[in-house]
C-alpha cells in the first residue's frame, strides 16, 4: 500500500496521519470524516513556488480554490504565500473572510453575475479573468457605474485539450470557456479591451484541462499563445505581464498513476516560456499557474465506518460505508479510482476481494470497486487515501445525509475545521407548510 506524506502505520498498528491516530479522530468527531494533512499541503505548495524562485522568474501559484475551500484552508494558503483563485461569489466570501490579500485573489467563471462582478470591484481584488464577450462589455458597463477600473486577463482556448493520460489537438469551438485563440476571437477581445478606459489588461489566461500527467500540453499551450502575443506586439504594440497558463497538474490515485512532481511541470514551463520570448521583442512576462488538484488531493484522506455487508454468491460481496457519493461524487461522476485500507488494522493481509457501496438510494453509488482487503466487519474503519481535491468542495445533502465533518492535523495536533451538518442544519432553509384556509 502506498502511504502518502505524513500517513504511517503507528505502533497501535493502527493509521495515523499528521502524527494523529485516525482512530481516535472516528472517535472524537464521528464520520464519515475528512482529514488533511497539512504538512503535505505545504511540501506540495512549495514544490511549485521554490521551483520558480529558483530559476528567478516572476510567478504567482493561485491555488484554485474550487478543489476545497474553507476558511482555514484559504489561511493555509495566505500562510504559504501564494495566491488563490476564486470561481463564485461563495469563494470569493470564504476568501473574505479569511482575511485572504484582496490583491492576490483572482475571479474566474464563464458566467459572472452582476452581484459576483460588483462584489469583486468593490473589493478591489487582483484581477477578473475574462471568459466571453457578454462578459467583458458587462464587465465593462459595470466599472462605469461603479466608477472602477478592472484588471483584467483574457482567457483564450489555445486548441489543446488536455485529457487525463494524453491530450489531443482539437479546434475547440465546443468549449464553453475562453476566447478562441485560432479563429480570431482573443484578438478581436484584446483590441476591444485595449481600447477601453475601464481595463488594464494584465494579460492572458489558459487552462487546458485536469489531471494531466505530462507537460507537452503546457509546452504547446504556451508556444501558441507567445505565438499571438509576438503578432499583437507588433501589430497593437501590446505587451502582455502576465502569462497564466492555468492549473490540471495530475496526482496519483492509484498505481495506475504516475505524476510528475510539481518541479518538473515548472521547469518545463517556465524554460519553454523563456526561450520563445528570448527569440522576440517581448520582455518576459510573469508565469502564473492555478493548481487545484495537485495541492490539496493527496492530502486529503476519508474516514468511513463499515456497516451492512451483502454477498451475492459467486458474482460479488458488497460492504457498505456510512457516506457514499453525498461526500465523494467522484466515482460516480467520473469513474474515479481509489486505494484505501482498513484503518484499525492497515497491515493485515487482503482475504478477499470487495466492493464498496455508498449509502445513497443509487445504484451508481460506488465508492470502490474490487477492493482487496482483509475480512472486515461492520464498526470497522475504512480509510479512502487522496480524497482531498473535488471531494468534500464537491459533497452534497442527496438522501438529506449531512456533509461530513473535516479536520487537519499538523505534528501531532488536531483542528476541527468544518463542522459536521445536523440534521438541524438540513432544514434550516425548509418553511413549512401554509395552513389552508378553510371558510
Ligand atoms: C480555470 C481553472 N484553473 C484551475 C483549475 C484547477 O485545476 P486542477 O485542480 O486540475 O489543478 C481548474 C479546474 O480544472 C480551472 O478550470
Ligand atoms: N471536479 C473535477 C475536476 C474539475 C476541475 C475544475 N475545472 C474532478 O474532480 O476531477
């Protein structure tokens, strides 16, 4: 079994993490349970900052804070010095309120309300990133009413799509995001934005896709951008600061997966970057990137208590955990895989070979399939490893099951960060019932 950062097998030959022994974070604050491991978060948020001060260029590290957001997580994200990028209203908020540098907060989203555009004017924060044209003459309307300029990059989709083990060149004209960069649209956007008194347009943005394990996409997602940004120095004389080329860095899952560590998709990047803006006029402009995934996923680990097990002879045996796809709709959604092992007895041979069911009313409400583990009985814990990223920001009250609590934990210490729902909390926005009115 691969252990992730700090996860280990303690002396009690039970799981801890963070050097906390999971059993006793099942006992403390129930579960199903999120745990992070903090120490992991932050090797992994310097992996990629360390790696652009070492080769001296000018860089912001966004995290996209759509992988989990929370509070003390946007903290943690303030504490390691990088940015944070933001796609709602309800980000941007958890983001307030941590008291996250409203100049380090970048807005994105291909269909910003006028509620999200005002609220990020007003709070001044580091830029909006443009997505469409209703947008960015909305936009444009919105800093006149308030008085405001914005700064602003445009996003444009450079024909790669990226997909999980490879990526293809398409023509891009099905993708809802972005400014298509072949077919003129990002130019016709630049020499729009250019033109108007209520942008600075900081530069371009592209993001091509997640859990991408090889670094050819960004190579060529960053030759067709500098490509157009030579054409529209000389022909707009505009000279881009920035230069984000997104986030999809991919992690490891299972053995199936073998990441790249966050070093090599920098150097890459930032090498490719140099030597095309070397060939040209243009200064070099700041490398953004905005990871998700590869900051938090690893990290992050679920803790389930067994309950109902069903054998169906000869074809399979069911054991049931007490969430399901309420806490983690990535199976489902994506046929997502996972490892896990049983987290009172982690060293214990595999006996046999189970599935893992949800506790929701679907039949695609899988968890795991064909999971090698010791006999195991119900009130035994289910430890699910690298749940962090798309998992708890992704929960939901599907059955009205509460969303889990979640905690970090950091050299031996523990924090409950979000508190478990009750079952208060799910009907907190129910009204009942008008009386009928009988005459
Ligand atoms: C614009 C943008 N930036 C960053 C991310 C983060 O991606 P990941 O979590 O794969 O790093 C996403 C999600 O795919 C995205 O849409
Ligand atoms: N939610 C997805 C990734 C989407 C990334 C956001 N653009 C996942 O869990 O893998």
């Amino acid at each position: 079994m691969y252990y992730y950062g700090t996860s280990r097998v303690n002396e009690n030959n039970s799981l801890e993490i963070g050097g906390v022994d999971t059993l006793h974070l099942v006992s403390k604050y129930g579960s199903p349970l999120y745990v992070y491991d903090v120490a992991l978060i932050r090797e992994r948020a310097r992996g990629f900052k360390e790696t652009f001060e070492k080769m001296g260029v000018s860089a912001q590290v966004a995290y996209a804070s759509k992988a989990f957001s929370s509070v003390a997580m946007i903290q943690l994200v303030e504490e390691e010095g990088l940015s944070l990028d933001v796609v709602s209203a309800g980000e941007l908020y958890t983001a307030i309120a941590a008291g996250f540098p409203r100049e380090r907060i970048h807005f994105h989203g291909n269909n910003k309300s006028i509620e999200e555009i005002q609220m990020a004017l007003r709070e001044d924060i580091g830029c909006i990133v443009v997505d469409n044209f209703s947008e960015l003459y909305l936009l444009e309307e919105i800093c006149r009413d308030l008085d405001k300029t914005a700064k602003i990059l445009l996003r444009v989709t450079p024909g790669i799509e990226a997909h999980t083990h490879d990526y293809i060149l398409t023509g891009q004209e099905d993708s809802k995001f972005g400014f298509d960069l072949m077919n003129g649209q990002a130019e016709e956007a630049l020499m729009h934005s250019l033109q108007s008194d209520s942008y600075e347009v900081l530069g371009i943005h592209c993001h091509i896709g997640s859990q991408i394990f090889e670094t050819t996409g960004f190579i060529l997602a960053a030759r067709k951008i500098i490509e157009q940004m030579k054409k529209w120095y000389k022909e707009l004389n505009y000279q881009p600061k920035v230069l984000n080329l997104g986030g999809g860095f991919g992690i490891r899952y299972t053995e199936e997966d073998d990441p790249l560590p966050a070093s090599v998709y920098v150097e890459k990047i930032v090498t490719e970057v140099k030597e095309q803006i070397d060939s040209s006029e243009l200064d070099m402009p700041e490398i953004w990137i905005e990871p998700g995934r590869s900051l938090v996923g690893d990290a992050g680990t679920t803790l389930y208590k067994l309950g109902s097990v069903k054998e169906v002879p000869n074809i399979r045996k069911y054991l049931a955990i007490d969430g399901g796809m309420s806490d983690n709709i990535r199976p489902a959604l994506y046929d997502a895989k996972y490892e896990a092992v049983i987290a009172n007895r982690p060293l214990d041979k595999p006996e046999e070979t189970v599935s893992i069911a949800g506790k929701c009313c679907e039949s695609g409400d899988m968890l795991i399939w064909d999971l090698p583990l010791p006999k195991a009985e119900r009130g035994e814990i289910l430890a699910v490893f690298c749940t962090g990223a798309y998992g708890y920001s992704m929960a939901n009250n599907y059955n009205r099951i509460p969303r889990p609590a979640v905690v970090f934990v950091e050299n031996g210490e523990e924090q409950l960060v979000i508190e478990r729902e009750s079952l208060e909390d799910l009907i907190k926005h129910d009204k009942p019932l008008k009386q009928k009115v009988t005459k």
